[in-house]
C-alpha cells in the first residue's frame, strides 16, 4: 500500500473481530518493521510485548477501563523502553561504523545519558512513539487496523507483562481484523492552527 | 512509494543538499500528512515550526554541535507540544461524533488531564514521536530523506522560536535531498532481543 494511502486510512478502530489470528509470519513482518525505526544514537531502546495469549490480554483489558479492543485485538504491543539500553554493549549498536567513528559515538552515547537520568525516560517515549506509528502504519499497509492506547494501569501492567527494572512503558497498540470501517475523524484541527513558519507568532 | 518500502529506506541522513528548496506544495503535503496522526483522546497537542529561513536553521545549528543537518537541510521541522491542548475549546476534537459520545470524551479528558499534570508532557513525547515518524516516511515517501534530531540545546531553542508557555520541545527533524546514500544500518540488534512474547521473560 502506498505511503500516503497508509497515513491517510490509518485509524484508531475500537471493534476488532475476536476470532481474527495473526501469523507468526505476519507478526515477524510488522516486529521488524518496528524496529526500524529511529533511536537516538541508534540505542534502540524500545521493548515490545507482543501479547496473544488471551488471558493476559484480558488482564490488560481489566486493568484499561475495561476497554474491548484490548481483549478484541489480534496482537496486543505493549511498547516499553529500557532507560538503561544506551549502556548495554554500547559498541554493538555502532559495529558497521568505522572503528574511529563508533567509538567516538559510544563515548557520546555514554557521557550524554550518563549525565542526564531524565533524559533515558524521555528517550523512551520519543522511540517508542516513532515505532507505535510504524506498526500502525505497517498493520495498515497489510490490510489491518489498529488502535494506539495510553487508557490502562501502566504500574499494573507492569506486573502483568513482568517489566523487568529500569523499563518504562510508554503506551500500547491494539492490532486486529476491523469489524467496521472508521467512524469520520473526530473533528481536525486546521494546518494553520498547529503548523508556524520559522517561529511562533508572537 | 510502498509503505514498507518507506519504512526499510528511511535512513538518518546526515548531509543534505544545501541548495535545495522544497515548493510550497511539497510542505503542505509533508505536514497535512504529519497532522494525520494518531493523539490520545485526538487532542491534538503537537505543534510545528516548520524552519525554511536560513538565518534561523544556523541559529539552531549555533545551539546543537553545530551539526551540519540543521543548516544544510531544506526544511527543519521542529515537533513541539501544547501541554494545554486538552482544554482549549475541548469540543472540537470531537466535533464530528454524535453528541452525547462527544460531551463523554470531552468530560473524560479534561477531567484525566487536570488530574495529571505530568500526563500532558509524556502525551507530548508521545504524539511528537509517532507525528515525526509520519513526517520522516511521508519525506521518503517524496524521494526525500530525513534525520531525527535531539542534539541541541531545548532551552536556547525554546527562545530562538518563540515557544508559547505550556509547550514542550519534542525534537526536531530535518528534511532534504541527501548528497549521499546512507551508511549500512550502525548494527541492527535481532528481534527475539528486543520482542517478547506475552511477557518479559524472569
């Protein structure tokens, strides 16, 4: 599916048909997908959960105002972030680099979070943003809907999905079969309202 | 261009074509396609400045290790944040469902956002990361290329665009010709490293 066509159809769908199953072939596609997506660094910091097992959707489902698209989906991403990625092997993420230039960056990479503990969390969601909408936009492309949540217990959901410390959860993506087109968008802002021209009007 | 095709070829680019300039109607397409993206409760809280003066892009470049990108490139894209979007004129957002749907999510978001402070910021990371990602595959999608940018000092640049109160800088992303194909992938970590199935493994 065309670029334009995938961002223009994608849509948050609140009913999935329940009895829809993914591939492992099909999930494999839209995980690498996602993790083509940009890092800082290219830390890769992002964590997925990819949940099918039906009982721990419905755990999530019980924990996200009991919200059908949790247990109704397909796949359930929960997309998480490890604050301390940028300090794990921190060579490898730059092994194609030239030696001087990787290890430049290594150094950078260690020195900068090092000395910004915020800036880890941060980090997470940026990536994990980028890659929630590369999964949408990759569902979208194979024929699928999705649904980008932030509406449950992320502390609780923590326990669920045994998020291991130094992780954050950044927000979930419902992925599954539509049972019915997208109702019209909510009501959208005009470009001039959200888009300036080198600055902010003062 | 194919969505995945989109999704494998975007690549952080690091020298642009200086004097390429982008039409009007290529920057219209870039960000009508950007503002397509998913926000919770579609609030819409992502804001642009779209940076096409020069003067402009060097005082950015001034402010972020004097990276090549920001000046060298057609178009700088800095994605903000309005902390405050939820509760401007609310019902907007949801302008087009039917009524009583309408006044609900109106109720639900002002009530979770005046509740979470610090909701709003994370909401801003959130929105900024998946409307970057748009914008950097919608570039590809044009035959352009792309590079997301956090490497710059978010105070200094808060000044030079005017940032409103109550608006966070997510990052910045920059848009132009590439002079040069990108470099092989930095090192690529394997799927089964960052993707797991229904848990995190104890």
């Amino acid at each position: 599916m065309d670029t334009f066509t995938a961002i223009s159809e994608r849509r948050s769908i609140k009913q999935f048909d329940p009895d829809h199953r993914f591939s492992e072939a099909e999930i494999e596609q839209l995980m690498a997908a996602a993790i083509l997506s940009p890092t800082a660094f290219n830390i890769q910091n992002w964590r997925f959960v990819v949940i099918t097992d039906q009982a721990q959707k419905q755990k999530i489902r019980d924990i996200g105002w009991n919200q059908e698209q949790f247990s109704h989906c397909s796949l359930l991403v929960l997309i998480c972030g490890d604050r301390d990625a940028y300090n794990q092997e921190t060579e490898r993420y730059w092994a194609n680099a030239p030696a001087e230039t990787g290890q430049m960056l290594v150094s950078m990479i260690r020195q900068y979070y090092d000395a910004n503990p915020e800036a880890r969390r941060d980090e997470n969601l940026r990536s994990g943003g980028m890659a929630a909408q590369t999964l949408m936009l990759a569902a979208k492309a194979l024929g699928y809907d999705s649904c980008p949540m932030s509406g449950f217990d992320f502390a609780a959901a923590a326990g669920i999905v045994n998020l291991p410390a130094e992780n954050d959860i950044v927000m979930a993506v419902a992925v599954g079969r539509a049972l019915e087109p997208a109702r019209p968008r909510g009501g959208q802002l005009p470009l001039a309202e959200v888009v300036h021209r080198d600055r902010f009007p003062s």
